[in-house]
C-alpha cells in the first residue's frame, strides 16, 4: 500500500478547528523564526533527529504539515505515514501561499 494522506489548501487551516490537532512546522529554526503560525511547532524536516522528535507527538492526534511551499511538508506527510500516523494532513502552498493570501505571522508573543 502506498502512503496516503489528505492535502489541504494552507488557506483552509483554521487554527480553532480542533482542539487535538498538532500543526508541525517542517522548516528550518531560522526560517521559523522568520515567521510562523501560531501554536505551530518547529521540526526541521531536514535535521538529523526529525524521526527522533516526530515520534514524541501522539500518532493518533491529527497532525497538519507546512513549510515554505509545501514540498517539504509532503515529504514529512509521506514519512509519518511510513510511521504510523493515522491523521495526516499536508498544507499546499506553505508559508509562501499563506503570506500572499494575506496571512500575518504569528506575533512574536505567541510563540
């Protein structure tokens, strides 16, 4: 069986939607830093203990990927598959089509 997961528009994610939901920021530390959505958290898909960090989340929570276009997150979805996530969701577009849809950053108090 090939990895399946659902895909959403990053435009669709509304961070009220359920209380069990763990948004998972793929991207590096100082992208993060750049700019971010609120209550996400920082896993850098391309560090050394991602698998490592990925499995401290529950797999039975729904997890919502994103990154900078979305190429990453997909890569992460497909990974957390392959791990035995039941509830994955990957957020086309990334943080580029969140901003230019006219998403703010998280304010820096809400980290």
């Amino acid at each position: 069986m090939t990895a399946q997961f659902k895909s959403s528009p990053i435009s669709s994610w509304d961070a009220d939607q359920s209380e069990q939901a763990i948004l998972v920021d793929v991207r590096t530390e100082e992208e993060f830093d750049q700019g971010h959505l609120c209550d996400a958290l920082n896993v850098d898909f391309k560090a050394e203990d991602f698998e490592t960090k990925i499995l401290e989340l529950p797999k039975s929570s729904p997890v919502y990927l994103y990154c900078r276009t979305g190429k990453r997150s997909e890569s992460a979805a497909t990974l957390l598959q392959e791990l035995g996530f039941k509830n994955i969701t990957n957020l086309e577009g990334g943080y580029v089509a969140y901003t230019e849809e006219g998403g703010a950053p998280c304010p820096e108090d809400e980290k």
